[in-house]
C-alpha cells in the first residue's frame, strides 16, 4: 500500500453500521470548515461509479452476488474513488474525510468467510489513510440505533454477521499503523471531543519546505535535503536557483515540491531579472517560486510598481511572495499582504535569511502572522527564519501558519516523534 506523499491529509471514519462513523466524519468536517481548513466529505461505495451503484443494490438486497465477486466491485469502486476524488484533492492540499474505506471491507468480507490475506492484497496498489478511527460501538447497540432509524436490517447489519465483523475490526490497529478506536457508545458529543483531541489535522511533516538556501552549500548537501524530505514526508525543498535541477532529480518520483527562493534578501534586482530568474527556474523543474518583494519600493509606497512586477511572476509558477515582514510596520505588514493578494500569490511568507527578527523572540513573528492572516483572507501563510524545533513550530502553527519553511526539519520531525512515543504528541 502508498503512502500518502500529498500534501493534503486522508482520514477516515469506519465501525459496525450504527456505530455513528457518519455521524462524526460531518462533525469533523464542519469543525475543520470552521478553522478555515479546505475539508471534503465522501462516503464509500460512492454514488458515482457503476461498480458503486451495483453494490448499493446488493446491500440493499436487491441483488445477489458471489462474496469475492461483491470485493472486486469495491475494489473497482475504490479505484474510481481515488482517481477522480480523493488524490486530486490531496493534490490540492484539501482534507479528506471518507465515511468507510478498505478497512470496511476487509472486516465485511473476512467476516463472510473470505482470505483477509486476499482482501488486503487485492487492495494493495491503494492509498494508505493518513489517520482511521473506528468507533468502538456493540453489536447490540448498533442493531438499536439502526431500528430506531425506522429502516429494515440490511445485508450488512444482522446481529451474528455484525459480531464477526468486529472481531476483524479490532485486529486493525495491530496491523497498520494510526489506527484509532474510539468509544462510540458514548454521547456524540463527548465522542467527538474524543476525536478532537486525537486527530492531527495538520501533520507537521507535511506543511513543511524543508529548506537549504546556504551560500556555501554543495550538490552533496542538496541531495542530503532532498534525501531527508523523502524520508520524513516534507512537503517540499527549498533551495537557491542553481540547485533546481538536481533537487529535481532527487525528487523526480515523489510528490515533494521543489521551490525556488528568487532575489534574497530585500528583492531589489530589476523586474526583467527577476522575470528571467522565475523563468529560469520553471524551465529547470522548479513547482514553486518563494521570492522576495521589493522592500525599499514597498517602503516609499511604490505601490502600482510592485503590484505589476508581482502579477507578471504569479503567471509563471504558484507563487509565494516573502514581504520580509521584520523589516515591517504592522500597517506595512497589512499593506504587503493585500498585495500579494491582488497581485495573484497564493501564499504570503514572512521572511527570508538576515530578517531583522531573527534576533528576537518568535512571539513577534507570531503577531505578524496574524495581521497577515486577517489582511489576506484566502490565501495561505507561510512562516519562516529562526524556527529551530518542535516548540517554534507549534507556536507558528498557533498563530496561523500553514506552511512552515525551516532549515531544522529532520529536527522538528524527530521531535514529534520523540513525543509521539512518549505519548504527548
């Protein structure tokens, strides 16, 4: 099975029908919508497939299929499922939430007798979810919910059959890895604080650029980034313009964005440089352009200037525009970040190297974060220079970063590992 290298987050919602699995996964998308996180909800089998509409009508009992017959069609489902939903919107950073995914169908189909073994293997070539929780929630119970309902028991949903299906079920977190169980007997609302207090919405490792823009760095220690990023996930590698090409490389088979830093530290080289140097890199590979705002002309308010000079660029690669914000008055600030959303970015990051707040404390950097977020609704925030570790991170997080740009990734990464272990992560 693939794990998930996109930068979107996969989780799902599975238990014994009645369990309150839907339930959960819409209070779970609701609240993300809340927080301003892009969240989508879908459901297995989908609506959409032919292969989905045929099991429908089995569960429903209007048609009688073989068991393995009835997995290859989920199987089907599920390709068609990932293809046309689910990774195009982990593609564009979005969460998804599916009530039900293989795990369903792995108990189901054990349950009726069916190699478990098999069942995974036929699955094989799929997504891992990010985060699963299944809702711990007795065979009885469920049975009452669904008659309470005032609908019929179903295929899936007699007694004996339901009590099997769970023995499978709790086999599941042994197996593969974040696999939750929850209480779900409890009432929904306490259940769903539960699950609010476990699901990490906004894996660290995946909204990180992990970064080396040093001067003195060599192809040996750019394949070492790039080597990192692989192994922890990172959401991309940034690097200078003469590096592209290799980063590219490095990557080529994985979906880990190579970004480009164009014009450090203050962005004063001439709009037809700055445009040669975007172009350069396009052509080199790169996926992102990270590049500087003119910091004098944004000072002496030349504001037309930098609004044409940045709308040329976004047309050449998504686009996040650094407006150094340490060199910034909190009215500058607001002002740079309506720009870069007029001017067509879809991010605005803090800084660079050599940013006057590097020398302070983060919290300074956490209150430009929040005038950007306000003064730019829309787009994403990217927080930068000086974020060393795991508590630098948090607090960027907290103030509303969404991406966060560090040379201290492989740092920050083993740090929620070591708290995952301790259990405080």
């Amino acid at each position: 099975m693939q794990k998930n290298t996109y930068p979107g987050i996969f989780i799902i919602f599975e238990g014994l029908d009645g369990s309150g699995q839907s339930t959960q996964a819409k209070l779970l998308r609701d609240f993300l919508i809340k927080k301003r996180y892009k969240a989508v909800l879908t459901k297995e089998p989908t609506l959409d497939s032919e292969a989905g509409k045929k099991i429908r009508e089995i569960l429903t009992e209007k048609t009688v299929i073989e068991s393995a017959r009835l997995q290859e069609l989920f199987v089907e489902d599920r390709k068609e499922h990932l293809k046309n939903l689910i990774i195009p919107a982990l593609k564009n950073g979005k969460i998804v939430i599916s009530d039900r995914y293989f795990f369903s169908t792995f108990a189901f189909g054990a349950a009726d007798g069916l190699d478990l073994k098999w069942l995974i293997k036929i699955n094989d070539d799929f997504l891992l979810p990010d985060l699963t929780f299944i809702l711990k929630v007795s065979p009885k119970i469920c049975i009452q919910r669904i008659e309470k309902r005032g609908k019929g028991i179903k295929f899936f949903e007699k007694k004996e059959k339901l009590a099997k299906v769970w023995q499978f079920y709790q086999t599941f977190p042994k197996k593969f890895e974040n696999v939750m169980v929850i209480n779900g007997e409890k009432p929904i609302e306490e259940v769903f604080k539960d699950i609010k207090k476990m699901v990490n919405y906004r894996p660290l490792a995946k909204i990180i650029d992990h970064t080396n823009i040093k001067q003195r760095a060599v192809a040996e220690d750019i394949i070492k980034t790039c080597q990192e990023a692989r192994e922890f996930g990172f959401r991309g590698v940034c690097v200078n313009p003469e590096w592209v090409k290799i980063a590219k490389s490095e990557l080529r088979d994985r979906d880990i964005k190579v970004v480009v830093l164009i014009d450090p530290p203050m962005g004063l080289s001439s709009h037809s440089q700055r445009v040669k140097l975007c172009q350069r890199a396009k052509k080199d590979g790169a996926d992102e352009l990270d590049i500087v705002i003119n910091i004098i002309d944004l000072k002496y308010e030349k504001y037309d200037k930098i609004i044409k000079d940045l709308k040329k660029i976004c047309k050449i690669l998504p686009t996040k525009v650094i407006i150094g914000s340490g060199y910034l008055t909190n009215e500058e600030i607001k002002k740079a970040s309506e720009i870069v959303k007029k001017a067509g970015a879809f991010c605005v990051k803090t800084a660079t190297f050599k940013d006057p707040l590097d020398d302070f404390e983060l919290e300074e950097k956490a209150k430009h974060l929040k005038i950007m977020r306000k003064s730019a609704p829309g787009l994403l925030i990217k927080a930068s220079g000086a974020i060393n570790n795991l508590k630098d991170a948090k607090l960027m997080l907290k103030a509303g970063a969404d991406i966060i740009g560090t040379s201290s990734g492989v740092e920050i990464a083993k740090g929620i590992q070591a708290q995952k272990e301790e259990g405080e992560y």
